[in-house]
C-alpha cells in the first residue's frame, strides 16, 4: 500500500513541482517522500524510478502524439539515437526515473525502514 | 541509519544530477536533464499540430488596439490603429516567431559569436569588429536617433521584441537556447542597426576584389586584370537599356601625381586575405512588364533575392496596416517595414547593385604601438577602440583596432599581415558612414505613384539596391539605387598609399546621376546583378557583376508578349543555360574525339545531345558544368598559382566570351609548366577527360543527374552542428547563371510576382515556414511548395475582411 501510494505521491508532486522548479525537483520530491514514507531499499529505489519514468514518460508520450512525431524525430537524430520518438520518450523516462530513483534510495538509507516499525 | 550506503546513493545522485544539468561537451552541449524533462526541456517546444494561435494579449507601451490575423500558412495580417503600435507588434511577432535568428544574426555582426560558439569563432569575431562593423551600427544608430519620428519607430519595434522576451519562461525558450545552453538578451535599436549592417555585408563588401587583385598586380598587368575581370563584358544587357545618353558627369576627377608608377607599375606586398567572404553568389533578379505586353494589360512585378537558403528562412512575411497605409510583403526578423513588397498602389523589389564600395590603404604606424601614423606630412593620432571579444570557456580575449581617417585598420601585424612591420591596411567602407537606410523601406510601404517611390529610395545608401517598381497607373521604373563615390579610372581596384589624402575618395556619385530607367519603350525593365549601364557611362563603377542572368531574361522577355501571371512564374523557375548556348558549340569543336577515352566519349555524346536545360534531371550539365570547371582550372590555375594566393578564377562567362575571340584565351591556354606548347583542343580534350574519371563515380553513385549531382540542401541556421534539422535531397535544378538560381544552399529565398490590376493578383513563395521552430508544423512546411516552382496567392486583406474564411486565428493586442 505504501509502496503505491509513495509512486503516487512522487509522480504528483513532481508534475506540479516541475511547473514552478527546475527539472531536478524530481530528485528533491523522491527524496523527501522516502524520509516520509520510510521503505526498504529496493521497493524505495523502485517508487522513486517508477513515479517518475512513467510521469516523464507519459507526458512525453502525448506530447509527442499531439505533434505528430516532428520533433523528437529530429531530436532523435541529433542525439544519434535514430529516428524513433518513442525510444526517446522512453530514455526521458529512464533518466528521470534514475535520478529519483537514487534520490529515493539515499533516503531509504537515511531512515530505514526496519527501524521505523520498531520504534512507532 | 546506514551512514555507509547513503553517503555513497547521496553522492551518486548528488553527482548525476549536477553531470544532467550541464553541458556535456561539444557534443552534447545542452544538460541533458533539463533537455529532456518534458515539463522544461525540448518536448515543451513539440508544438501540438493542432494548435492555434489566438490570444488576448495587453501591453501598457501601446497606445490603442491592434488585431493580427493568422491566415492556414500562419502569415499575419496586422491592423494597428498607428504606426508605434504597428511596429510593436511587428516587434512582438519577430521575436514570437523567430528570437533565435535575430539574437543570432545581430551577435554575429557585432563580432560575439565566441561568447556562443567558443575559441573556435574567435578569428570571425576579430574578422568582423575589425571591419567595423558595430562601429558602422552605431554610426547609423545616431542618425536613426536623430528623427524623433524613426526614434518612435524603432523604439516601439525594440519594446515588442523585449515585451516578448519578457514573456518568456525557461521552458518557452527557443529550442536552439536549450540545446546551446544560453538565453536572448534584450534587443535595443543598435540591435535593428547590426541587423541592417549584416546586410550590407552580405551585399555590399564582397563586391570587392581589391586584396587579390593587388596579389595578381604582382603577376599580371593592369590590362591583363581588366581583361580577367571585365567591367564592361561584351555579352552585357544592362539596366539602362543601351543607346540612352547620359549627361556629362558632375565631377572633374584628379588621378594623384605619380600614380602611373606608385599605383600601377608597383604593387603594394602584402599578405592580408579576408577569412570570412560573403558568398559572391549573393543577388537577385527583378524584372517589370508594362501593360503593353501583358495579357491583363496591368503591369507585373517580379522579384527573386538570391541569399543563403537557412531553415528559418531570412524573410517572414506578413500584412502591416493602418487607416492610412496597408503593405504586404517580406519582413526581415530583426528590423521594421516591409522589405520587398506591394500595397493597393504600387509593388517594389530588389536586387543587389554588386557595386564596390570598398577600398583599402596602406598605412604606416609610427611606432608597433600603432597610435599614430604618417598622414599629410605629419604623425597623426589615430583613435584606439579596444575589442573585448568575451569567450565561452575561456578567458576573455583584447584585440585593439586603430582607426585612421579612411576606417578602421583591419590588418596590421597584430592580424594577418605578417609582412609589413608597423604597417596597416585601413579600410573605408560605405557602410561605416551612412543614415537611416530603414527609412526608404517606411516610405515605400507607404508610397503610391513613382514620385513617392523616388522620394522614398533616394536618400539610400549602403547596400546599392536595384529597386524595381510597377504601379497601378501603368509606370514601371528601375533605379540603381545607393551612395557610390565618383572614381577614376581603375581607383580602388588595388590597395592605395595611404600617406596623405591623394588618393582619397574625391566625391560621390550625385543620386540623380545613378544609373535608371522609367517606361522604356521596349515595355520592360530587369535587373540580375549586372553592370547597371554600358561603357557610355561616365563614371568608373567597378563591382562583381554577373552577367548571364540578365541576358536570359532579356533574351525571354523582349520575345513575350499577352504575358500573364504564369508566365512569370514559368520564367522565374526557368532553366536555360544561356552561358552553355555559347559555350558548347566551341567545347564541341575544340574536343577532339581520337583523343577521348571511351568513358569520356560516352559523356561527349550527351553534352552534344544536351537540350542546354539545367533540370533537376538534366545529365548534361551536370557533364558540362564540370567540364567547363575543369576547363577553367586547365587555363587560369597555372597562372594563378603564380601570385601564391587562392584567388578566384574569372567567370565562365569571361572565359566564354574570350574564346570566342582567340582560341588562344590571351595565350592563357598554355600551360606553363608543361614543356611542350598546348593548344585549346588539348586542354578542352584533356578537361573532358578529367571529367569523365569524376563523371564516372558519380554514375556508379547513382547521381549524375543534376540535382542530385548537387545534393540541394537548406541547412539550418547552424548548419552541420544540427543536421537533422535541414531539409536534404530537394530535387531542383539550376546554378548560380540561370535564371532559377539554385545551387547547392544558395538561391531564390524569397519569389514574388505582383499583377496591378484591380484587384491586385500577387503570389509568392520561400523555402521554409512562418515559425522558426524545428517543432512546429510550419518550420518547413513550404519547402516542398517552393521546390516544385509553385506559388501561394498573397492576400492584401482589408480591415472589413475578418470574417472571411481565410482567417484562421486571431491574437489581440490592447494597452494595459
């Protein structure tokens, strides 16, 4: 439940954080939530990169729908990874997905969760 | 808590978020996680395909309403209650549609392309505030400035550019911001003045030759130059068509004392050689039918300016009106007014004069110091202007320029001249010293009958324009149109002593006096950058006139007659080599078939089959093209090579019209270094040969068909660094001699044909789209239109006109 509710959270608060902050605010929200919602390692890493690989993912996906594909072809190109937007859109996501993975993950080593259900 | 494992995931993200959010090298400059966050990054700029572009927008700088309405091809048709608020919001749409471009082209005509592009543009930096040319901006700033009417314009214009920039947040940035990781900076009136400046160094500084001619002075005689670079060339169809008497000259010219010997009979040494040269191919072709030969019997306006071809394109076009004036046209991003246009009275075009206007003088410091130097018998301070040339990456770079009473010393020992200790060349350009060349644009919009169209262009000055004009009453004109000096014979032609005022320039040209036509009797006009008159004018105007163009139109018009609207656009995408006319018939007899290789018979075989059409899919000149650059290389190079400089052979069209008077090219067809003495058939044949090897390859390739031959590209602003965003492999025809004059990049960027009839028929066309984002449907969406040799009708809408259906959007401005 946990688990879910923290993908929840971070995808949430990093669309609306994203509209105010800089693209890294993702990192800050996976890190935060995971102080808040203190879990294990690897389900903390995998909230954190799952939130925000298919928030990124998604958005990239329709916008790209809406623009027929023109510009993350050429983009694709630019960056040699051919003319596909949809391999983009997918890297978009992996690359946020991974930077708030890791945030997440440095919190769950920060609070374990293990302790946390000792102690409350 | 696991102190361990969380200092080493806390680094690890601590560390990949700051390597995302810088450049990553040359590559990659832009960081990469803010490029790819949807919400910031590039997907921001992947305009909905759908979109549309209504708005209410308000301003406190406007004084009332304005209504822009977006028609299906995103052209805006502007309706403002004045012209401050016009030109606010033409301001506001330059910077909506195309920031980039402007902030771009304006950087690098100040010299400040190091601060974007690094170490490596350095040397363009240096190139460009050497020549001058902030230094002619902001002379031209202060004339602009003077008028308090033109001030309110350009100010308006400057205040809706940076009303958008203002707007802007970092995820609206351009997307060339984001993959080069800078931002705009505000635009100011010097800005608009640097744009103007660009142009004149588009058109109005590569028209010169001066520093190769003085190298080849060392190898060949004043005679043997004015006969490889002919002022006057025989196949000429000048502007002022031939036999009109002009009047004796204003000016009584002086050639210095001594100039025999110090000017002609020793060449100046030197070594400077500019790095950055326009293209020589930059120009353009109008031309004006009366009513007498058209089929409406209103006469019809047509115009092609030939300039790089750039995805965005140079031009924007757009509607700007008023309830006193209403103007359709080309916009340049970057300056007001409508550029090349027509209104309900008149239509306007331009090509470019190719006049020089541009020489260089020899100076001698005093000293390495180079703050004063020898002028009338005296040292003579010269004025020092430091050059902070700021560097992305690096420290920021000084370079100090001396400035004499000619200009700014361009080369000194300090920038590629390396022979000549505590010597310089000074350069005196028109450009540095001219007035407010936008206001012709203002008044023409406005004009209506020939008076105000001559009251318009008549106080222009830099860059020499050919300005066609048709009217509704049924005049058509052309003036050769700009500041000229007054010469003397072969002045300016080679670096001049610059030790005193002797060689200075005496005069200008008087502008009643420059060269122009009004309602010929044949029934039309044109212009395509050649010489404006024949040898009966009274003045030394030498410039990089080119000449066949001229004489293909010349060759087609004075044969039509009922002459419509698509007649003019079958000519403006014409594809006769009137050049190959004349040459082919001689490489045909001068080829000797025993002495060809079989490949290259096979090749010799189509030349003679050859329709002389430069198509798309012609093979023939694709063989001839490279038959006769491999001819021209087999008669000058050897000569050339002489001087130890790369200068630029003489024209085809030189070559041309020399064979056809000696078979020996001045006994030029001897190759030097060979023992034996060659003959024109040797080196016709040999050229074939030579041909055939690349010929050859090129077949295996599948690309001897002309166009493909060419490879036609338009290329983005930044070329190569964003490949992708060019479009590649257009299937047009044509060359820089033909009349549709495309080559690889360069060509017609803007076609226009205007019919005065009531109501007006206009159409027009430029490879690119009204935005200037790789993202937005209309990028490139008339790339296609416009290689196909079609046109789209241009509507001069009327104010009552906003219901009609070819409004698409409409965006409102209001004061608040």
């Amino acid at each position: 439940m946990k688990f879910f509710l923290s993908i929840l959270l971070i995808a949430l608060l990093s669309y609306i954080g994203g509209i105010y902050f800089p693209w890294w605010i993702i990192a800050v929200v996976g890190f935060i939530i995971i102080l808040l919602l203190p879990q294990r390692p690897s389900a903390a890493f995998l909230s954190g990169f799952i939130a925000v690989f298919l928030l990124w993912a998604v958005l990239a996906a329709r916008i790209n729908t809406a623009n027929g594909g023109i510009l993350a072809g050429r983009i694709g190109l630019l960056l040699g990874i051919g003319k596909s937007p949809v391999t983009l859109a997918l890297i978009t996501g992996v690359i946020g997905g991974l930077v708030t993975g890791l945030a997440a993950l440095s919190a769950a080593y920060l609070r374990p969760a293990a302790k946390i259900y000792l102690t409350s | 808590m696991r102190i361990i494992p969380f200092l080493i995931t806390a680094t690890i993200t601590v560390g990949l978020t700051v390597l995302l959010s810088r450049p990553l090298g040359d590559k990659i400059p832009m960081p990469v996680g803010n490029f790819l966050s949807p919400q910031s990054g590039f997907w921001q700029n992947a305009e909905d395909t759908s979109a549309t572009f209504n708005g209410d927008l308000s301003f406190p700088e406007l004084k009332g309403k304005v209504q822009v309405y977006f028609d299906a091809r995103l052209v805006p048709h502007v309706f403002a209650e004045n012209d401050e608020d016009l030109y606010f919001v033409q301001g506001y749409l330059h910077a909506k549609f195309r920031l980039f471009q402007m902030d771009l082209q304006t950087k690098a005509a100040e010299g400040r392309v190091s601060e974007i592009a690094g170490p490596k543009a350095i040397n363009y930096d240096r190139e460009q505030r050497r020549l001058g040319m902030k230094y002619a901006a902001e002379n031209s700033l202060e004339v602009m400035e003077k008028d308090s009417k033109a001030r309110a314009i350009y100010t308006a214009y400057t205040a809706g550019v940076n009303a958008y920039i203002h707007s802007l947040k970092v995820k609206d940035l351009p997307l060339e911001y984001k993959i080069l990781n800078f931002a705009p900076e505000e635009w100011t009136n010097l800005r608009t003045a640097l744009l103007l400046k660009m142009m004149a160094k588009m058109l109005a500084s590569g028209t010169e030759k001066d520093l190769a001619l003085t190298r080849l002075h060392t190898v060949f005689t004043t005679d043997q130059l004015n006969a490889l670079y002919p002022q006057v060339p025989d196949s000429l169809k000048p502007i002022v068509p031939p036999g009109t008497a002009f009047e004796k000259p204003a000016l009584n010219l002086k050639v210095p004392a001594g100039a025999d010997t110090a000017y002609f009979k020793e060449p100046h040494k030197i070594t400077a050689f500019e790095e950055y040269t326009p293209d020589a191919d930059n120009g353009s072709n109008n031309w004006v039918v009366a009513g007498s030969k058209t089929a409406s019997k209103a006469p019809i306006l047509c115009n092609d300016p030939h300039l790089e071809l750039s995805l965005p394109s140079i031009w924007y076009e757009m509607q700007l009106s008023t309830p006193q004036s209403k103007v359709y046209g080309a916009t340049l991003p970057g300056s007001p007014y409508v550029i090349i246009g027509f209104n309900d009275s008149i239509a306007w075009g331009v090509t470019n004069a190719q006049r020089d206007v541009k020489d260089y003088y020899s100076i001698r410091f005093r000293d390495n110091t180079r703050s004063s130097y020898w002028f009338n018998n005296g040292w003579k301070p010269a004025q020092q202007r430091i050059e902070a040339i700021k560097v992305k990456g690096q420290s920021t770079v000084y370079d100090t320029v001396s400035y004499t009473v000619f200009g700014p010393v361009m080369y000194d020992a300090s920038f590629r001249d390396t022979l000549t200790n505590n010597n310089g060349l000074a350069v005196k350009w028109m450009a540095h010293h001219t007035g407010d060349d936008g206001s012709a644009f203002y008044f023409l919009n406005r004009a209506k009958n020939y008076d105000d169209y001559l009251n318009a262009i008549k106080s222009f000055e830099c860059p020499g324009q050919n300005f066609a004009f048709a009217s509704k009453s049924g005049t058509i004109a052309l003036w050769q149109q700009g500041k000229f000096p007054a010469r003397w014979e072969n002045q300016g032609q080679y670096v001049m002593p610059g030790t005193d005022s002797s060689y200075d320039w005496q005069g200008y040209i008087p502008q009643t006096e420059n060269p122009h036509a009004v309602n010929p009797e044949r029934g039309y006009l044109f212009s395509a950058n050649q010489r404006p008159a024949d040898a009966a004018y009274p003045y030394f105007i030498p410039g990089a006139y080119i000449t066949p163009r001229a004489r293909a139109i010349d060759w087609y018009l004075s044969q039509s007659n009922n002459i419509t609207t698509q007649t003019m656009m079958d000519l403006q995408n014409n594809y006769y080599n009137i050049t190959a006319r004349d040459m082919v018939p001689m490489l045909i007899r001068y080829t000797d078939p025993e002495k060809l290789t079989p490949e290259a018979q096979k090749y010799f075989e189509i030349v003679k089959g050859w329709d002389l059409f430069a198509g798309p899919a012609s093979l023939g000149q694709t063989i001839y093209q490279c038959w006769m650059d491999s001819l021209s290389t087999g008669i000058w190079q050897d000569e050339i090579d002489k001087t130890g400089y790369k200068a630029e052979l003489p024209a085809e069209e030189t070559l041309m019209e020399l064979l056809k008077k000696d078979s020996t090219v001045m006994g030029f067809v001897d190759n030097i270094n060979a023992p034996e003495q060659q003959t024109i058939h040797d080196v016709v044949t040999d050229a074939l040969n030579k041909t055939a090897v690349v010929m050859a390859q090129a077949e295996k390739e599948g690309r001897l068909q002309w166009a493909k031959f060419k490879g036609v590209t338009i290329y983005h602003l930044l070329k190569d660094a964003l490949l992708p965003f060019a479009r590649t492999g257009l299937n047009v025809g044509g060359w820089g001699n033909i009349i549709n004059a495309v080559k690889k990049s360069h060509g017609p960027s803007w076609r226009m044909i205007v019919q005065l009839s009531s109501p007006t028929e206009a159409y027009g066309v430029y490879p690119g789209g009204q935005s200037g984002n790789p993202g937005s449907r209309f990028y490139d969406n008339a790339v296609d239109t416009w290689a196909s040799g079609q046109y789209y009708p241009l509507w001069l809408m009327n104010a009552g006109e906003r219901g009609d259906a070819r409004v698409k959007w409409t965006l409102n401005f209001s004061k608040g």
